[in-house]
C-alpha cells in the first residue's frame, strides 16, 4: 500500500535553513518578548497582508479574542456571524463575554450572506464577524457598507486568508479588523501563531497591550491583559517560510487546477469557488457531494479506507455545540455543512496524488 495522504502537511524550509535562522539565539539569548525576529516579521508582514499595522500572536485564537476585546464592546453584545467554521470563531466571541448570532451563508463560496445580515441586526449587536473560509474573501464590499449603516465594527476571521487579494487589494486592508492563522496547518506558518491586522495607532496600541498583560513599561500595567506572545524559534519558521511562500502558492494551484479539471462538469460534485478578482491561495480543496453516486460520508470512508484522510472542514455547523443557543436558521450552511469534504492538498503530494484520489472517488 502507498502511504498515507492527509489533508495536510506543514510547509517547512529545510532542516539547514532553520538552523541558520535560529543560530542568533544562541547568541543574543533573546527568546521571546517581542525580539528582533518577532519585530521583523511584524514589519514584513505588514506588506504582504495590506495593513499599517500587524501585530503577532502565539496563536490564531488568541489573536481572534484579542481583535474582539480591543474594541471594548460591553458584554452580552451580539455578533452576527457564520456557524460555517471552526470552532474557534464562535469560541472567541463566546469567551469575549458576547453572544453569536448565526447567519447563513452563500451556497458559491460558502461565506457570510450580507443578504441575510441586515435581519438579524438588533439594538444589542455591536459587530460583524464573518470568515473568509477556505480563502474565499468575503463580499467585503457589502458588509461593509451594512456595518456603516447600523455603526457595527466588520472583524474578519482570516485564518484562511493569507496571501489572498481581491482586485488588486491585499485581504488584511479590508474591515476594521483581521485576524490571520499561522498555525501549522495553514498554507503560510510559524508552526503556531497569528496576527491581527488594524488601521488605527490606538487599536495597535490596545492589541500590544492585551498580548503582554498590560504592561507599556516595567511600572505601568494599564489593562488585564494575558500572555499570547510569538516567541522568536516561531517567527524564525515564519522568516524561512516567507520566502518559500509563492512556491508553496503555486504548487498549491497545480494540484487545485489538477483536481478541477478532473471534478468539474461532474454530476453531483459541486467545487465552491473563490469569487471574480480574487487572487487566491489554494490553502484548502473543498468539494460538495449533492447528487452524487455515494454521500460525503461514505467518500470519506472510502478514502480512508486507502489511507487518504480528507477531512469534514466544517461539521458539524458550530451553532450546534451545546454551549451555544439553538434556534439559528440557516439551511445553506446546515446542507454544505452535511456534504462537504476538504480533499487532501499541500505541497508534498504531486498530480498523481490528485490522480489517486479522483480515482477513489
Ligand atoms: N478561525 C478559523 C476559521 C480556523 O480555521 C482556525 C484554525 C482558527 C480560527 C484558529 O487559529 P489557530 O489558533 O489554530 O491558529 C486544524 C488546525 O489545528 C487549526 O489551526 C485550523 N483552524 C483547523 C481548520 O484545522 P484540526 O483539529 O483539524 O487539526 P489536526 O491536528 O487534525 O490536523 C489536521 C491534519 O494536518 C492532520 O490530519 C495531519 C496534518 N498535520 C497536523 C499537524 C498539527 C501535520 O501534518 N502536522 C502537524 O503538525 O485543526
């Protein structure tokens, strides 16, 4: 039997690069705390993702409940936001002491519908939070202009989004907040990490704070803020892996064109797509199963079965946990939801791989 295939693997520079990067640490002894690596990654990143500001996080959840409480909202707030992701999403927003308020999503890319928003907008609900999932950016233009109308801050969860454009405009200069996952699963990684992109100095301020307890100086603590620095061995994986990244990009896209050319046209397979103008990253390889010979479930264990492990990215929907309050309606994120599956995709598999799997299939 060949050997296994999972939906993902880490992208890593060679074992040599990453010594190389982490050789000043040694001397400096300067491991964590916002060192020269973090500070330069910080600075570097702010190109690539489109935004004045960047700051670092330990992790991509982190960074998402420190996006939330940077803009001080008082409890019991609501969020409209999708039930179509992980479970981080709903989970920043719960911890952050508000209420999610589920809205459906759009069945060509699986994103918030700004059709349905407006709705559920209350005299409670301080923001917006949709997901740009699978990299698939959001109606930006349309969300927006709801968040202007009823004066709702637009938080992006763009744990997804690295490296995505659309029409030219890098995806982090989009809404007044966008949080990023740099975990090591993700198409652009510092094995965990995150940032938050903002436009405004005292956001940037706020964001500094609530990553290293408060503290501006040895004598000020001005917020309870928690501990959810990048430390230095992470952002040197994210020095290394920056410049291998459009090589990963577009090893991605050869294995994605692969896969369409071969799943397209199918009866029953549905391939939701990145909208018009979109310069995408290939991070993820959904595929819906409506029609089809077998149901998702049953593809699944058929891949399994030859050591393929594609995965139900998402599913269950999240407003389905216990811990959150039933009654959402959302019958288009509940059938994706029920027939997708996240076939395998990174740049340790080759077209014979794609070929294997679309045979299984
Ligand atoms: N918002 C959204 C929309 C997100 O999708 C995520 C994370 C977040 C927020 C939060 O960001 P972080 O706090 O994570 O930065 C994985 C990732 O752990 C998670 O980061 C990601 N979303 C989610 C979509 O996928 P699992 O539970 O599926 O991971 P796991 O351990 O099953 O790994 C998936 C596959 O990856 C494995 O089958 C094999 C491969 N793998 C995994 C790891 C950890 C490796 O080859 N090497 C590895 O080191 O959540």
């Amino acid at each position: 039997m060949k050997g296994n295939i999972y939906v993902t693997q880490p992208s890593m520079p060679s074992y040599e690069e990453y010594c190389e990067a982490i050789r000043p640490l040694w001397e400096s002894r300067w491991l964590t705390n916002m060192g020269d690596m973090h500070n330069e990654l910080e600075t570097r990143l702010c190109g690539i993702l489109g935004s004045p500001q960047t700051v670092l996080f330990t992790n991509g959840h982190l960074a998402l409940e420190a996006a939330i409480q940077a803009f001080g909202f008082p409890r019991g707030g609501e969020v409209i936001t999708t039930p179509f992701t992980f479970a981080s999403t709903t989970n920043a927003i719960i911890r952050s002491g508000l209420v999610p308020v589920f809205c459906d999503i759009l069945a060509d890319d699986c994103t918030l519908d700004p059709g349905k928003v407006e709705a559920l907008v209350t005299e409670r609900t301080v923001a917006i939070l949709p997901v740009h999932v699978y990299g698939h950016i959001c109606d930006v233009e349309a969300l927006g202009e709801i968040a202007r109308r009823h004066s709702l801050k637009l938080i992006f969860d763009a744990a997804h989004a690295f490296g995505t454009s659309l029409n030219g405009t890098p995806v982090g200069a989009f809404g007044d907040a966008s949080m990023f996952s740099f975990h090591a699963t993700k198409v652009f990684n510092t094995i965990e990490g995150g940032a938050v992109c903002v436009r405004d100095e005292s956001l940037r301020r706020r964001l500094d704070d609530l990553k290293n307890f408060g503290i501006r100086d040895a004598e000020t603590v001005v917020c309870a803020g928690g501990n959810a620095k990048m430390n230095e061995f992470q952002a040197a994986m994210g020095l290394c892996n920056l410049r291998h990244f459009e090589q990963e990009r577009s090893r991605r896209a050869a294995l994605v064109m692969a896969y369409r050319e071969r799943l397209t046209g199918l009866d029953g397979i549905t391939l939701p797509l990145p909208r018009k103008g979109t310069e995408a990253n290939y991070s993820y390889m959904p595929v819906i199963f409506d029609g089809w010979k077998r149901s998702r479930d049953e593809v699944a264990a058929r891949l399994a079965g030859e050591g393929i492990f594609a995965r139900k990215y998402f599913h269950p929907l999240t407003s389905s946990y216990p811990f959150c309050s039933g009654g959402a309606v959302t019958p288009v994120a509940q059938h994706i939801s029920e027939n997708i599956l996240t076939l395998p995709l990174h740049s340790g598999l080759g077209v014979e791989d794609v070929e294997r799997i679309c045979e299984v299939l």
